[in-house]
C-alpha cells in the first residue's frame, strides 16, 4: 500500500493542534477528512490544504454523538475510498475547582473528552473490520495530555478525562491488536494555542492576577525552555501514524518539553 492511497479522519482539526495534525499527515501523503464542530472554521482549512495541492475534505459533527463519527468515516470512504488512521484529537478544557463542579460540567466534558473518543474507536475500528487490508495495520490515535499522567489542581475534570483516554487506549489495544488495528496516545503538555489562553484567563477569574501569569508560570516548568507549537505535537502523531510505529501500541506518550519524567 502506497502512501499517496491513505486516508486519515482527524477530528477537531479547523485549528489549533487538530489543524497543525491534519497539515502534517497531508505533507505525509495522507488525503485528510477535517472534521470539526465548526464548519466553517473546518472548510477553510480543508480549502487551505486544497490549494496546497493536498487531498482534503471537510466535515462538520459533534464527536460527543456516535453518528457524527459514523459521518466521519463514511465522509472519508466516500471520497478516498477508504480509511488507514483515525486521530482523536477533539477535546475542550475546563477550569474549575472539583468542590464546585456541577453535574451538567461533568457531563459536558466527558461527553466530548471520554464518550468522544469511545465512539471514534468504534466508528474506525467497524469502517477497518470491512476493508481487506492485509497485513497493512491501520491506526488509531488518541489525545492524552500530561495532565493524563499527573493531575493538575483547576483542571481536576479534565484530568479524570485524559485519564480515562488513557485507559480506553490501552485497553482498545489489547482487543484489536489481532485485527491488525494498533491503539495510541499522545499526551501534549503546554501548547501555545487558544485552549491554554482560555486556561490562563480562567485561572487569572478563578485565582486572581495578571493575563499571561499562570501560562507563564507553568512554562517555566519546562526543561526545553519555551512553550509546544501544534507542530512539536503534529510531528509525534507523523509518527505513530507511519509504518514506522508498527509495532507500537497501548501507548501514551509525554510530548511535552520535559515536564514531568514518569
């Protein structure tokens, strides 16, 4: 199987990490489905990678709802015919203390965070048991963080739900390795994106002080010395998406500048 012939779904991926993933695996060869809450923010970037040169289509759906990534993979068969890696990678954050979460909260984020990812397993892992792909291993690929690893405090729901990723990889890993379908993760620290603007301003509401304080703070954790770019992320997922990580699976790996060494 040729690189130009594979297909990736890549959700959440109209911005950000997402977006910085799905550029990626194009340069890689892939043709990608951008699929993302927005619409339009997911159009123009399949249009950008269009005039790239790149094959991209774009797909709009709520990944807390199993039939959204039954679209997905349907939008991805439909107009590549086919589909080899599926990137979970739709997530959103809150910042709250866990004494004053409510119920509604709770549900919100473990819907996209944790239900989102159960149902792109499913989806991918159906659209894989139909095709005859040999020995050709198919991937999926799920969003962790550091905070997956270690919990932060004002990021405790979150926290719970990049845990549960993490159980749902391995445990997705042991039951498709014998169809040839690997399972993995990627666990990305302090990313220089709209999410952890969003964090800092929260935290500066919860907490008090200066806009940039606690981004700033927290960079000054990591051993590298400046913020994660989408791309630093996007480079990992190149990976485990190639025949390189093959034998690879169960995974949950720190791409995270040296934070935390566990």
């Amino acid at each position: 199987m040729t690189p130009e012939t594979r297909v990736a779904v890549v959700t959440g991926s109209g911005q950000g990490i997402g977006k910085a993933i799905a550029e990626q695996l194009a340069e890689d060869g892939y043709a990608v489905v951008i699929a993302d809450f927005n619409g339009d923010t997911a159009e123009t970037t399949a249009a950008e990678l269009r005039e790239q040169g790149f094959k991209a289509v774009s797909v709009q759906g709520d990944v807390s709802k199993p039939e959204a990534h039954q679209h997905f993979v349907q939008t991805a068969v439909a107009e590549f015919g086919r589909l080899d890696t599926y990137v979970n990678n739709a997530g959103i954050a809150q910042i709250k203390l866990l004494k004053d979460q409510t119920p509604a909260e709770m549900q919100q984020i473990f819907a996209v965070n944790v239900f989102g990812t159960l149902y792109g397993i499913q989806a991918a892992a159906a659209q894989y048991e139909k095709q005859a792909d040999g020995d050709h291993i198919r991937k999926i690929i799920n969003a962790s963080s550091i905070a997956g690893h270690i919990a932060f405090d004002m990021l405790g729901a979150y926290s719970a739900t990049k845990f549960a990723v993490r159980g749902l990889t391995q445990a997705a890993a042991k039951e498709l390795g014998r169809h040839k379908i690997t399972v993995n993760a990627y666990c990305p620290g302090i990313v220089g994106t709209a999410m952890w603007e969003q964090i800092d301003n929260r935290m500066v509401e919860e907490l008090g002080g200066t806009p940039g304080q606690y981004l700033d703070q927290y960079s000054k954790l990591i051993t590298m010395g400046r913020v994660e770019t989408p791309l630093d992320v996007a480079n990992y997922v190149s990976y485990l998406a190639s025949t390189k990580a093959d034998y690879m699976t169960g995974q949950a790996v720190q791409i995270d500048g040296g934070i935390q060494f566990i």
